[in-house]
C-alpha cells in the first residue's frame, strides 16, 4: 500500500469509501409534510429556483406594496383621523396583483410535478396523493395569504406611527386579515384546480385569469346594472358567483370597510359563507381526487 | 433468508385487459431481472408492489409488509426508479436528488450528503449542478437512479433502466445495477424487455408473458450447458461445410449455425468425457483446417419463449 506522505506538499486525500448505508434517523410523514410544505411555500415566491422565477412573484409584490408606502408616507407627513382605505379594501382595490400573483405561480406547485410527471417519485415515497394534495394547496394558500398580510401589516404600522386610534386600527386590522384568510383559501383552492387540469402553464394561467378577473368583471358589472335597475336582491345574488364578489360582501356584512352595490345583510349573509365554504371545499376535493388518480396510472 | 418480495395469486385486470393474471412469485436477495415483452405486466407488477395500484385479486408483501396495509411502510423503505421521464428541467441534479431524500424523511443535512454520495456512485458530476432539462438521456437515467437510491432504501424497482441508452452508457448502467445489489446490499427488482441484458446482471430471473407467469428460477438454469457443442474453423462456410460434412460422417449430427457447426450431444459410443473433443479435433486435423473455436453450447433467456411457445402450440 502506498505511504500516505506527512508533511509533504500534498495535504488532502481522496479516499473512496465505497457505498455508505444510512442508519440514521428518518422523519416520520408529518415531518415530511412540513419539509413539503416550506419547499411549496418557498417556491410560489421563486425562492430556491432559478433567478427568473422570483420576477413575476416580487414584482407584483412590490406592486402591491407601493400604494401602501405611499399612502403610509402621507398618513405620517400630514394630519388625519383615519386611513383613507380600509385593511379590507386595500386588498380589495388590489385584486388584480392578488389574481394575477395566484394565477402565475400556482401553475408551479400544481401543474409542474403532473406535467413532468416527477409526481409519480412523490407518490412512491411515504407521502401519499392526498396528502400531497392538501399540502400543496396549503403552500399556495399561505403565500396567497402572506401577498396580502405584507401591504396589511404596513398600513398597520403606518397608521399606528401616524397616532391613529389604536383600538379602531386593530378591530378593522383583524377583520381584514380574517377575510384574507379566507380569501386565500377559496382562490388558492381554485387556482389549485384549474393548473392541475391544464397542465401546460399558459392554459392553467388564462384559466385562472378567467376564473378570478374575467368572471369578477362580468359579475361586477351585472351587480351594477341590477343595483342600478333597483333590482337589489339579484343584485346581491350575483355576487355569489365569484371569488372577489363573495370577499368584498362578506367584508360588507361584516362592516370590514368595502362598499358594496347593494348591502349585504340579512339571509344573505349565511348564503356568502355557505358558497364560500362550499366553493372551497369543492376546489380542494377535486384537487385531491386529480392527483389520486394521477397517482394510479 | 426471508424472501424480499413474495406474491400470491396477484391478479390485476382494467375492464377486459389482464395486465396479471395469478401470479405467485418470490423474490429474493441480490439482482432479480423481470423480463417480458411490453405490455407483459411488468410496471403494474411494480406499481401494484408499491402500493400505487390496487390489484383485482391476490395478496403480496414486500420486506414484510402487506401491501395492503403496508403500503406507507413499504414506500419508506423501497426506491424507485420509473420507466419514463420523471424529472423537472429545470432544477439541477444536486438540488432535485436532496429534495428527494428529504421526501423520504431524511434530515436536510443526512439528505445532502446522502446526494453527493449517491450522485458519485451514478457517476454523474460536475453537470450535477446543472439544470437537467439540458442532460443527455444517460445523464437522465443517471439522475433518476440517484433519487431512488437516495434515501439507502433496502430494495430498489428499477423499470427499463437502459431504455434509450447507447451501447457504452447501456455497459455503465448495467455494471451499476450489478453493483447496487452485489457491493451495495441492496436487492433489485430490474425490468426489462432485453433477455441478453439481465443474463448478464441479474441472479434470478422471473419471466412474464402477457400478465402470466413463464418461468421463474436463478439465471444459471436459463444459461445452463445443453450438451451441444459449437464448432469454428478459419476460413468461409465452405471450410464450415466440408468440416461439417466430415464430422457427419463419422457419426455426430451437425447442423451450420451462423459461421459455426452446432454439434447435437453425441451419442453414447462417443458420450465419453472429451471423446467428442477429441475426434472433432483430429478430424480438422485430417481436413487440414485451423481450428479456431470449441466451446461446450449454452441456453438462452430467449429459449424459454422458444420452448413455452412450442409446448403451448
């Protein structure tokens, strides 16, 4: 065997050490659903891939944090009594970033490992398709949830710096991170389902893009014409039908600051939870059922 | 030793197609090829072991677990390796095999240094932080062997792993699955539609034919000697011919296969050990031909189709 020399000019070895088992420990699957879930959330922002996939997700945040800046900028520079758009609305308003952020980057968590289908090395590991499903829809509804929360919890402070009311600031403050809450789940659900159909990502995003800003322009305007028309139950009725229209009456119901056509109020109130709820539930059982039976074939 | 993977009557039927039909095999320790032609059941044998499909009919436990019962159990313990393309373009070799790992419950630190290890032994390397969308397919395969090896699972399925390789990379690859069940401990379920490919590697082999099973015993009793012998002298087939000729009239059945004679087993006046040998060779003495082979005649994977098809007919 040759001598390894000391005190030579060479100072490292290699060594091949052939093939080394592994005997350490191993996580069980609720541990490996947290490592899933991260790695989920980390991506739907670009973070861990490559440096072109963090673009579109930072610029739209950035986008929908400017307004606030702003705003938080004149709150602290000149005198006023309350903010000039409420928690609530402020996402409101915003909608188009927040449909276009869902639209963009849900592709990456549910079409990507179907149309690659990297989704069979998943299932062939401890997590099965279900609750790779729900772990998934649960990333993107968080990173849907955290794009709305950052302009939020800037206002917040902008308006506690700027001395407003504390009390008033929390209630509405909570109210708005309640609805988006909700908000998150429900878009993230039908994102979800939508790039999970169409797998390639143009049709998955104009799906979306359909389903969230199309769909809410048209019931926008139909509530309109019926409130004009004094045809106010429809008017409410209407809003049922989309994920923008069903965010801004419950947080009229619930006196969270959006204006809305016609008030919501009454029986009405029950029916936007109901579809809320249903809707969501819906999207997350079709999610779940997909890839159970992409994991079949 | 307590078998790997045992099957008992496993059926698996979609509507009219039966992908199995009945099949009880047992597998065991080291190399294991399952050969058929496509279409022969081989990737739902796989997917059913996995727990990925349901069977119509039938029990299975891998390792010890039930299928049934087992199956997360099962999946914690065992890699696998697809037939098709199954890795995302555009994350690198390195980062996709960590996740991987990570997926089967290793620690991000074990799952890193389990990646560069299993990534070493695949021989992918530099390129392994490289995007794989640009890979090659031997690369691919490469890539798709690290992850199912990944988390140092106790048996790997690997489905077609030389589908698409030129003969070189086809060389490696077989090479490493050989070393997976031999040097690394690690039983292997290998597929493939090539016989000549899992002779070389594979201890046991279980033949499939359209969801049944033909054939199932340790790869020395396919390649088993079949008493024959086979003949080559320098020259053209004329000098076969004339060899042939004259090895006939002393008693021995000859027939030309390719450029050599094929002896059928001598008969008993000449059964002596080395009688045979030895008039083959004074007789290419006698025609003043070169004797350039003589080798005793083996059986081939192959020949199990041959002789099923005929017992069939």
């Amino acid at each position: 065997m040759p001598e390894i020399p000391t005190g030579g000019p060479r100072t490292g070895v290699i060594h091949d050490l052939g093939y080394r088992r592994y005997d350490g420990p191993r996580d069980g699957s609720a541990t490996i659903a947290r490592t899933l879930f991260t790695t989920g959330l980390r991506h739907a922002y670009g973070l861990g891939r490559s440096g072109r996939s963090k673009v579109m997700p930072f610029l739209l945040l950035a986008m929908s944090v400017l307004p606030a800046t702003i705003l938080v900028g004149v709150l602290v520079l000149t005198p006023a009594t309350s903010l000039p758009v409420s928690y609530a609305d402020y996402t409101n308003q915003t909608q188009l970033l927040v449909s276009l952020f869902a639209a963009s980057q849900a592709p990456v968590l549910f079409s990507r490992d179907l149309r690659h289908r990297s989704i069979v090395l998943y299932l062939a590991r401890p997590l099965g398709a279900t609750a790779f499903a729900l772990v998934r829809w649960a990333s993107m509804a968080v990173a849907l949830w955290a794009f709305t929360l950052v302009p939020t919890v800037l206002l917040f402070v902008g308006a506690l710096l700027a001395g407003l009311d504390t009390s008033d600031q929390v209630a509405g403050m909570l109210k708005a991170v309640v609805l988006q809450a909700g908000l998150a789940v429900l878009v993230a659900g039908i994102t979800g389902a939508i790039s999970s159909v169409s797998l390639r990502r143009g049709f998955a995003v104009v799906g979306s893009v359909m389903a969230l800003i199309v769909l809410t322009g048209v019931v926008t305007a139909v509530q309109a014409i019926s409130a004009s028309e004094g045809a106010e139950s429809a008017s409410v009725g209407v809003g049922l039908a989309s994920p923008w229209s069903l965010y801004s009456g419950l947080a009229n119901a619930w006196d969270a600051g959006i204006t809305t056509q016609v008030p919501v109020d009454g029986a009405w109130v029950p029916a936007y939870v109901l579809v809320t709820l249903l809707l969501s539930a819906g999207c997350l059982l079709g999610l779940v059922a997909r890839f159970q039976k992409v994991g079949s074939r | 030793m307590l078998p790997v993977i045992t099957t008992a009557g496993l059926t698996k039927h979609y509507g009219t197609v039966h992908a199995l039909t009945d099949l009880t095999v047992e597998v065991g320790a080291g190399v294991t090829g399952l050969v058929g032609a496509n279409g022969a059941g081989k990737s739902t044998l796989i997917k059913i072991l996995l727990g990925l499909l349901e069977p119509t009919g039938g029990h299975a436990s891998v390792l010890g677990h039930d299928i049934e019962q087992g199956g997360q159990e099962i999946r914690r313990l065992v890699g696998y390796m697809p037939e098709h393309d199954c890795l995302p373009p555009d994350v690198s070799a390195s980062d996709f095999v960590v996740h991987m790992a990570r997926m089967s419950g290793l620690g991000s630190s074990a799952a890193r240094e389990r990646a560069a290890d299993v990534l070493r032994h695949v021989g992918l390397d530099e390129e392994r932080y490289r995007p794989m969308g640009g890979y090659s397919t031997g690369m691919k395969q490469r890539a798709k062997l690290a992850q199912a090896l990944a988390h140092d699972p106790q048996l790997v399925f690997l489905d077609e792993p030389t589908n698409g390789l030129d003969p070189a990379a086809r060389t490696d690859m077989l090479r490493l699955v050989e070393r997976i069940g031999s040097d690394f401990g690690i039983a292997v379920l290998v597929t493939s539609h090539l016989l000549g490919e899992l002779e070389q590697v594979s201890d046991h082999v279980i033949v499939l034919d359209g969801g049944h099973l033909l054939r199932s015993s340790a790869t020395g009793d396919f390649l088993r000697r079949t008493g024959s012998l086979l003949v080559e002298v320098v020259g053209t087939e004329t000098e076969r011919d004339r060899l042939g000729e004259a090895l006939a009239r002393r008693g021995l059945t000859c027939r030309p296969r390719g450029p050599m004679v094929s002896i059928d087993p001598p008969p008993p006046e000449l059964a002596r050990e080395g009688a045979a040998h030895d008039l083959i060779r004074d007789v290419a003495a006698d025609l003043g031909l070169g004797l350039m082979r003589l080798q005793p005649d083996r059986g081939h994977l192959e020949d199990v189709f041959l002789q099923e098809g005929v017992t069939r007919a």
